[in-house]
C-alpha cells in the first residue's frame, strides 16, 4: 500500500499545481490561441464554462480502485496470524 501512498500523493499535488496555476483565467474558443487570458468573475461563470465529459471513466476507475483497496485492508486486518514457533 505505500506505492499507493505515494502514486496518490503525487498526483494530487500535481492537480492541486495545475489547479492553482490555472484558476481564475480562460480562453474563450473564439478568440484563437493568442489571446491573452481572462478573468472570471464569479463561481457561476466558472462552472458554466467546464467541460466534464470525460470525468465519468475516471470516477469509475477511481471508485473500483478504492473498493479494491478497502477489500486489500479488511482481509489484511481480518487474518490473525500466530506463530506457533516455540524458542
């Protein structure tokens, strides 16, 4: 599980740089690939403007790894095993 650790850390900090470097400008689709970028001026306007098409894959992988993990940490906790080597 620590590769998962870090896999998740990783990843989270890089959307979490990607995120704060990027809120609050856009570009508009009309204004070609030189326009400078614009700032929003309200949460709505954010919103209205993002596109989520292909987030319901990542939802679903998301949530299969994380029922594959909890299934990994109940059958790690629930076998109790005991030696039986005698010194």
């Amino acid at each position: 599980m620590y590769p998962f650790a870090i896999e998740y850390a990783l990843i989270g900090a890089t959307i979490a740089l990607l995120m704060w470097r990027s809120s609050g400008s856009f570009l508009s689709s009309d204004d070609g690939p030189s326009a400078a970028p614009q700032t929003l001026s309200s949460p709505k306007l954010f919103l209205g403007r993002c596109d989520c098409r292909g987030s319901s894959w990542g939802l679903a992988a998301g949530g299969a790894v994380a029922a594959v993990e909890v299934a990994n940490l109940f059958i790690f906790f629930s076998t109790n095993v005991e030696d039986d080597i005698e010194v």
